[in-house]
C-alpha cells in the first residue's frame, strides 16, 4: 500500500478472497491487485467470481501477486480470468509499471532505476530492499520496523505448532514467512521458511525440527542486522 501510494494510487487492502469480492461488489476500483494463495477463498476462485458479476465490474483488470514461477501456474492465472500477473517478491517499480501500462498512464519518472547500494549483505539484501521502498528511507524504516515485531509474533506461533504437530498449519505459516522475508530482502529467513514448508509438505518431521533450529539462529542475526542498519539512518 505504501509503494502504491508513493506512486499516486489510492489503494484499500483486504484479507480474504472473499473480503475482495464483496470490496468489488460494494467499491469503485480502476484496477485489482490479486493474491493467490489465501484463506477462505482463494485468489483463482475470487478472481472467477468477479468476472461472473453480471455489471461492468466483471472487466475490472486482476493482476496476480503470485510466488509461482512456472509457465503452468502463469496460464492457469489468465485463464482463469486474470490480466496479467507480478511474480513475488514484488518489486515496486515494476509492480508501478505494470499498473501504468494497464490504465494507460504516462509517468515520465517510472524508468528512472532506484540507487542501490553496490555490496550485498548475506542477512539482508540491501539491494532488494531498495527495489521495494523505491529508495523511501521512512518507509523502510516501517517495513523492517513491522517485519521483526511480526516476525517475532510467527515465529512464536511456528514454534507453538510444531509442538503441536500441526501439520498444515505449519506449512502455512511458514508459506507466510517465506514470502515475507524474501520482499524485505532477508533472503536466509526466506530460504529456511521455505525448507520447512517442503518439509511439511512431505511430512519430514526429522527435518522441520532440524530447520527450526536453523531457523531460530538467523532470525536474531538478522534482527540484530536490522537493527545495525537502522542505526545508521
């Protein structure tokens, strides 16, 4: 919401397929940023309700925010009624421009590449972040000032359904971990939170426990790299 606004966009967020639906149904939106994967309903099934709403709205452009790759999970995207698709981690200027060209909007700023920094950084991918913020110091100062309170919150929770042995919970969780640390840039996070949601997906319990070990090291180095960074502001 932050990376549309920064653009000139007037943006609302919801939390659910279904949310987005009755958003459509009840609001006034120019163009429809779409998750795949969420609870409820999904972003396929949302998607195919919009477009069997019997007004103009069933036209609305849907781009797919999606963490797949594959020119499968593309196809399925436009065929089931999409436009056009970003894949995640997003990236905001071409998350911009992809809004631009659908509403035909000429911005004579959006080419211009964002400065990153040239060196990266194995906990924290200064480079990605900058893509993301689009260079806003203020704002990531917020996003990383979110991701660690929220990261410490589903950690917990991870921890706590492990325990519990819940299974698809915890590839869920950690489906949501995932995709939060790779968009900040702490790759490592990323990297590990995705172990764990193959892992639950194969039932190796062996390794989600091996994993969260890992998993508890990098969160506090990263944290404590978050924070380096931070100071330096």
């Amino acid at each position: 919401m932050k990376i549309l606004s920064a653009a000139g966009y007037k943006s609302v967020a919801v939390a659910n397929g279904q949310e987005a639906v009755d958003a459509v149904i009840h609001g006034d939106f120019d163009v429809i940023l779409m998750d795949i994967q969420m609870p409820e309903v999904d972003g396929y099934k949302a998607t195919e309700q919009i477009r069997a709403l019997h007004d103009s709205k069933n036209n609305i452009p849907i781009i797919a925010l999606t963490a797949h790759a594959l020119i499968g999970d593309r196809e399925k995207c436009i065929k089931t009624g999409m436009t056009d698709y970003v894949s995640k981690p997003i990236i905001g200027q071409d998350l911009i421009k992809k809004i631009d060209d659908l509403l035909n909007i000429k911005n004579g700023n959006s080419s211009q590449p964002v400065k990153v920094p040239t060196t990266e950084n194995l906990l924290l991918d200064l480079n990605r972040l900058k893509k993301v913020s689009l260079g806003d110091i203020e704002f990531e100062k917020d996003l990383l000032g979110s991701y660690v309170i929220d990261l410490d919150l589903k950690f917990k929770s991870l921890n706590e359904l492990v325990d519990r042995k819940e299974l698809d919970k915890i590839i869920e969780l950690a489906h949501t971990i995932k995709g939060a640390s790779y968009s900040i840039g702490a790759a490592k996070i990323g990297d590990e939170a995705y172990g764990i949601e193959l892992s639950g997906k194969n039932n190796d319990w062996l390794n989600i426990i091996e994993r969260m070990e890992n998993l508890r090291t990098l969160v506090e180095s990263t944290k404590a790299e978050i924070k380096n960074y931070l100071e330096k502001k």
